[in-house]
C-alpha cells in the first residue's frame, strides 16, 4: 500500500480495530478513514453505500463487529447474528462496488468446530458442530469468509480474510459481565485485590486450555497479509478456503492463566472454579504454519502482554 493511500478502518474504536490504527500510524499511513457508530452505522446499507461513494476507500480493514463473552452470547444470540451479518455484508458490498483494491475481513478462531482436531487447521471450517454457547457469532463470522470467497470467484476482487485466535490488550472490554476471559479476570482479581477479598471465583472446571495473542501482534500480522503479493497470498490459499490462521502457537489452561493474572494484578488469595459454570470448548489451538511460513511470528509473550494490558486498564478504565 502506498502510503498516501486512503484506508477505511471499520470499527476502529473497538479492540482489534485500535490496534490496526496504532500499527497503520507507527508503519506511516496518515490517510486514514475513521467512523464511529454514531457518525455511520454499518447495519445500514443506504448509509454504507453513500459513505463508500463519497469515500472512495482503496483499501478496508473490516474490524467492525458486536462481540462479547459467554453471557453476552447466550444472552442476544439474535443480536450477535443480525448486526455481524449485516455489517459484514453492507461492507463487503460496497467495496466490490466502489472498486476497492483489497479488503480484509476480521473472523474469530470460534468459526471451527468444538471437537476440531488440535492445533487447528484452515481446512477443519465446516467438517462439524459449533459451540453452541456461541454458535450465532461464530455462523456470523463464516459468512463473512463466505462473502469474501465469492465476490473473489465471481467478480476477480482481492478481499482477504484473517482467523485470530482469542484476542486481548489496550481497548479491550472490561465490562464486569459481558466482557471476554482474560478482561474479565482482570477486572474480577483487580477488585477482589483492592477491597480485601481472600478468593476469586472462574467460572467453568479452569482445565479447559485457550490461546491468546496481544492484539498489537494481530495488528501487525493484518498489515502483513493485507501487503502480501496476491499470488502469495493465493499460493497459501485457495478459492474455497481462503482465511488465514493469526495465532499464539502455544495455549493455556485456564487455571494456569488464572494463576498469572493474580501475580499480575497483585492478588495473593485463594482462586476458587465454580464447576457449575460452562467451560465452551474443551481446546481450542490454531495451526499457524501458513502464516509461519509466508513470515510472520508473534512477539509478545502471555505474562508480558498481561502486564501492559492491567497497566492500561489502571490508567484508562477505572
């Protein structure tokens, strides 16, 4: 991309899309397209389509989605499938009409399904179930890809999509219940720490194991793929399964991440698993080798990215 290039960042106030911002301003882009949801909803069509006219955009990085926890994906699973659906494809529409040189789409590792072989392959989409505690998001996030794949087959578009694995770090939602794990933890062992509390309570058995990567490490790993050779990026992919995997490589029980949020945020006590509670998937690791193997590896470990993320949760949220 040349750097003068006008680039829509979709949802560029939420985690993922903050972060694209931040990498796409260190690397020397200034010519940023940048809407919040009051000044352009992107579950409207009309609105999407006018903005795109006017816009112009040679580039879009689709980060815009409604996301959440367990609770809040059990809670608005209507929500969660309607307003994903929509945004993805009022955007994808409209950069094919507009003539946008590439796009990339945002999914979620959530898109494979519950008992997919570990680590998980591109190739495992649509081979079984879902989860079903978040099977509305995740059918979301599919068809995104989906879009993607046929307006490539059948207009010649280059709209790329991008799987990370569970994500967190500046930005992220600490909302004390419809927040993500690691947010969540934060959040719970910060305050059990700060008002005297001798134990936390996690939900689910904590044996479950999880992946997760700092969100600067997926901003960068966007700007990567987005910049690849489209011949590359085909030769890794193909026309019926064109998403990459964006990981850790490495996963966690949630009782040993359990463990280092409470060194992290200070708090010495007992950390208690309420077993009543769902645990979701039993694993859930992704295969990374081909985004390995075109170059591009993480570079920020599980204790250090904890550690940035409380610090910005300190001086940000409370």
């Amino acid at each position: 991309m040349n750097k003068d290039a006008k680039i829509f960042v979709a949802g560029h106030t939420g985690l993922v899309g903050s972060a694209i911002v931040r990498a796409l301003d260190a690397a020397g882009y200034g010519n940023l397209l940048l809407k919040r949801h009051k000044e352009l909803d992107l579950t409207c069509q009309a609105d999407v389509s006018a903005f795109f006219k006017k816009e112009n955009p040679e580039y879009v990085f689709l980060a815009a989605a409604k996301v959440g926890g367990i609770v809040a994906n059990n809670t608005y699973p209507a929500d969660f499938i309607y307003d994903n659906v929509m945004i993805e494809a009022n955007v994808i529409r409209a950069s094919h009409s507009t003539g946008v040189k590439r796009l990339l789409f945002l999914g979620s590792s959530c898109i494979y399904p519950k008992l997919a072989p570990q680590p998980i392959r591109e190739e495992a989409l649509l081979t079984g179930p879902l989860e079903p505690t978040n099977e509305p998001y995740a059918i979301a996030k599919i068809a995104g890809i989906k879009l993607c794949e046929a307006f490539n087959r059948q207009f010649g578009t280059d709209f790329r999509s991008v799987m990370p694995t569970n994500l967190y770090g500046p930005g992220d939602n600490f909302h004390p219940v419809n927040s993500h794990v690691i947010p969540g933890m934060l959040r719970r062992f910060h305050e059990a720490r700060t008002k005297g509390k001798d134990q936390v309570e996690v939900w689910g058995t904590g044996n479950v194991r999880r992946e997760f990567l700092f969100v600067d490490d997926l901003a960068n790993a966007c700007l990567f793929v987005m910049q690849l050779d489209k011949a590359v990026y085909q030769d890794q992919t193909s026309a019926m399964c064109s998403h990459i995997n964006i990981g850790y490589g490495e996963d966690i029980s949630i009782r040993e991440l359990a463990a280092i949020i409470s060194q992290v945020t200070g708090f010495r006590g007992r950390i208690v698993f309420d077993t009543s509670k769902p645990d979701g998937t039993p694993r859930k690791l992704l295969d990374i080798s081909k985004i390995q193997k075109l170059g591009w590896s993480p570079s920020v470990d599980l204790k250090q990215g904890l550690e940035i993320t409380y610090r910005w949760f300190l001086n940000n949220v409370l």
